[in-house]
C-alpha cells in the first residue's frame, strides 16, 4: 500500500508561499519551503493600506503576510525593506488623488482613500496569483503578464486556461496518423511533403513566416514526420512565442492583449482554442451569451456545418483578444497532428509589423475573400464564418474599436 501512495498526488489548494507562512506561524521548520530557526521569525510584507506624517517620521500601515488584517501595524519607513510594494502604493495614491484633484499628499489619509487603497492593494494581490497560476498553466515559451490600472475588476470568474482543444459532450473526433518522409522539408522536400496534400507550396519562408493567402488551409508536419522538430513547416505547434500583456482597457471594451515584444509582419501569434460543440448546441449556447451581451463562439463555415469552438469559460490569451474593424491579426486554418479534418486549429498572424505595447485584435466579422479559381474543392471549405454570439444573430452589438474603418456594428 505504501509504495502505491508514492505515485499519488492531488492539486495543491494553496500557493507555496501561502504554505511557508503557515509554516511560521505554526513553528515548523521545512527544508523545502525554506523555513529554518534563522528566518522562523522573519515578517513579511503583504500590502502597505495606510499612510501618515508625523514630525519626527512618515509611517505606514502594514498588512503582515499570513496574518489576519487584525495585526495590521503602524511601521516607520526606515524600518521597511519594501521598495517595489512601497512604489505601488504611491503610484496607488497618486491616481486617488488625482481623481479627487488632490495635489499633495496629506499628512494623514482619508478613511475613504484608506478603503480604496486597500482593495487596490487585494486587486494587485489576486492578479499577481492569478497571473502565475497562468505561467504555470501555459505550455509555450511566451510569458503571460496581467495588468489592471483601470478599476478594481479581478480575474475572471468560471473561466479555465487551456492550451489546446476541449472536446465538449458527445464530440467524437477522427485521428490522422499520415506524416512525410522527408529528412530535410525545405531542401528535399519529397513528393510535395505535407502541404503536397492539397497541392499547396510551402507554407511558411525559411523564418516561419507565413507566404499563404489567407483562405488557403496549411499542413504543418506532425509526430508521424520524420523531419525534426527544426523543420520549418512546424510553426502553429511550438506555440506562442511572444511575452503578452491580459489588461484591463479604459474605454469599456473590458479586458485586451497587448504584445510586450515586435512582432514581424506575416509571423504566428497565437490560437484560437476552447471547447469544441456541436452547432446545435451552439446555438443554445448562443442564446444564453445574446442575453449576457458576450461572444465566445467560433464557427468553422464548412459545406456541412459541423463544429463551434467555444471559448467563453475554457480558452487561453486569445479568449480577451478584442475586436477591430481594421485588425492586426488575421486567421489561418492549420492542420497537425491526429485531428478530424473537419476541424483545423484556428492561428492568429499578424497582418504587419506590430510594435511592442500595441494591442492585439482580430475582425470578428472576418470573410475571407475566395481564393483563385485553381484552388481545389477542399480549399474552397476552409473560410471562417467569423465570431459570432450564435450562429444566427439575433442582437445588435454596437462595435467600439475606434478604428478609421469602424462598421459601427460588429453584428
């Protein structure tokens, strides 16, 4: 029985340094928290809620980590080892006192100013946790960051960060096992390699950015190649590359994505994943999100409509990616490894140079143009109805991009 329990494990329900805290107030030493007799004692500072000017020193209050807000205490500055806390706290106060044309600091808060400073202070807190749970989460190199400057909204209720696909009830998905032979796709690629399959080129250039006109479907190589994992037809499938920002947007667009780093013209941004519905249910889904005034779905517009990607409560990054009548982003469909070909993964890439701290967005309304009159019947099948809140709109939804191009409406 004991060598069975070495392999069982169930999710922590608390963070590790929520356990080291519990620690310390219990007396317990543990090596692999870190606590030992010569930090046991040791304070930490979970929040700074309060301050005030005395003659002799400025002091602040202090919500001690893993102690209830009961043992709050005054603390003189000098005292305090907390400079990234303590400039959050200013920046905090500066923009309450602006909103009240404050102009100095008074020696002494209001006890409105000192409630408002401390749910900023919890907000800071919730997304701080909320944003790790999401590094821990992620399976791509790009870094995620959340940042609220705007009210006091934290993360969002019901919704679980996926990587890829959910298949939903009752969704029963065809696996392909077809791969290439080739050592070498780009130098020897052999008889048309994987984009051979629809008599399409090469997707991508030699620095994976996509030379396809959007409407043609691509095919990455998958597990069955036997071409490396540095072969460039494998873009989609490493994953987000880029360090991306979740915020919240000041003009009641709600939350948005802003790239950290450049992104070049024509290169993989991001997919599209959440759970995968049928179209029937779907549109009950579609009523629900009509009443609440939200849009998750996305059709895939097939000859036989089969499947909708819903991200409203399990997705990644792309779930807060707004809408613009004039997009950054345009949508690829992509095909890879062991999925039904009825369903490819929806990828982002930017339609041009995106400069680092700019937002992200895609046309939810997106048509795709028809490509040229020597596409095959297959290629003809890969156009996106666009994102929609069911797949018959029955609501008006007024569009606030902003953009010079703006229809006004998204629906």
């Amino acid at each position: 029985m004991a060598e069975n329990l070495k392999v069982c494990s169930v999710p922590c329900k608390v963070f590790q340094d929520e356990l080291g805290d519990l620690c310390r107030r219990e007396k317990l030493y543990c090596k692999d928290l870190g606590v030992n007799k010569s930090n046991i004692n040791d304070y930490e500072v979970e929040f700074l809620c309060d301050y005030k000017k005395t003659k002799d020193a400025e002091l602040y209050m202090v919500k001690w980590k893993g102690y209830p807000e009961s043992e709050n205490s005054w603390e003189p500055k000098k005292n305090l080892k907390c400079p990234k806390l303590m400039k959050q706290f200013h920046l905090d106060l500066d923009q309450v006192l602006r909103r009240r044309k404050g102009s100095s600091i008074p020696r002494r808060l209001r006890k409105e100013t000192v409630s408002l400073l401390t749910q900023k202070a919890k907000l800071h807190l919730s997304l701080q946790r909320w944003e790790a749970h999401l590094n821990q989460t992620r399976n791509h190199p790009g870094r995620i960051f959340v940042r609220n400057e705007v009210d006091l909204e934290g993360p969002p209720k019901n919704f679980t960060y996926i990587n890829n696909y959910r298949v939903g009830p009752g969704i029963v998905l065809d696996e392909m096992a077809v791969g290439c032979e080739c050592s070498s796709c780009w130098e020897e690629p052999v008889n048309g390699c994987c984009p051979g399959a629809s008599l399409h080129r090469m997707a991508y250039n030699e620095k994976g950015q996509v030379r396809l006109r959007p409407g043609k479907p691509i095919y990455e190589c998958n597990s069955q190649c036997k071409c490396g994992p540095e072969c460039p037809n494998r873009v989609v499938q490493k994953g987000i590359q880029f360090d991306l920002c979740i915020f919240k947007t000041d003009n009641g667009r709600g939350w948005g994505v802003r790239t950290l780093q450049h992104i070049k013209k024509n290169t993989f941004v991001m997919e599209y994943v959440g759970e995968i519905i049928s179209t029937d249910e779907a549109e009950r889904r579609g009523h629900v999100y009509d009443r609440q005034g939200s849009t998750y779905l996305f059709d895939l517009d097939y000859v036989e409509d089969v499947y909708t990607v819903d991200a409203a409560h399990q997705g990644n990054v792309s779930h807060f990616v707004n809408h613009s009548c004039d997009p950054n982003l345009q949508v690829f469909n992509v095909f890879i490894d062991n999925i039904d070909e009825r369903l490819p993964r929806i990828a982002l890439f930017s339609t041009r140079s995106i400069h680092a701290g700019e937002e992200l967005t895609f046309d939810y309304k997106m048509q795709i143009d028809p490509v040229d009159t020597e596409s095959t019947k297959m290629d003809s099948s890969f156009s996106l109805a666009g994102l929609t809140s069911s797949p018959k709109k029955r609501i008006r939804v007024e569009c606030r991009c902003g953009s010079d191009s703006c229809r006004k409406y998204l629906f």
